[in-house]
C-alpha cells in the first residue's frame, strides 16, 4: 500500500513514492511555498543578535 501526504501549502493527499514534487502535491505548491520564502512570510529566528538596532557589522567590532 503506498504512503500519502497532505501537501503542504493545499493539504491534498498525495503519494509519497513516485511524485517528482514531493512533499508537495504539485510544481504549483511548490512554487507558491517558493514565493513565501522569497516574500519573507518564513523566517529562522537568529537568537545570536542581541541588540537589534546595531547592524551585525558594527556589533562585532564593540
């Protein structure tokens, strides 16, 4: 029996094995999760920078 997902962005279930565009269901959601990255909607939090006003730069040199 094969395995489904839900896709990520739509939520169809989709077969795992044998689908080029996995985890997602199509190059659509593919590029729609793309297009949410380049906008900035995901972030990874930088819990290295402290003082958010300095610019990293300028914090290094202190």
């Amino acid at each position: 029996m094969p395995t489904f997902i839900k896709c990520p962005v739509c939520h169809t279930e989709t077969p795992w094995t044998g689908n080029p565009h996995r985890p997602f269901c199509s190059e659509r959601c593919r590029f729609v999760d793309l297009g949410a990255w380049a906008d900035g909607k995901y972030r990874i939090a930088d819990d290295e920078r402290e003082d958010e006003s300095q610019p990293a730069d300028e914090t290094d040199r202190q």
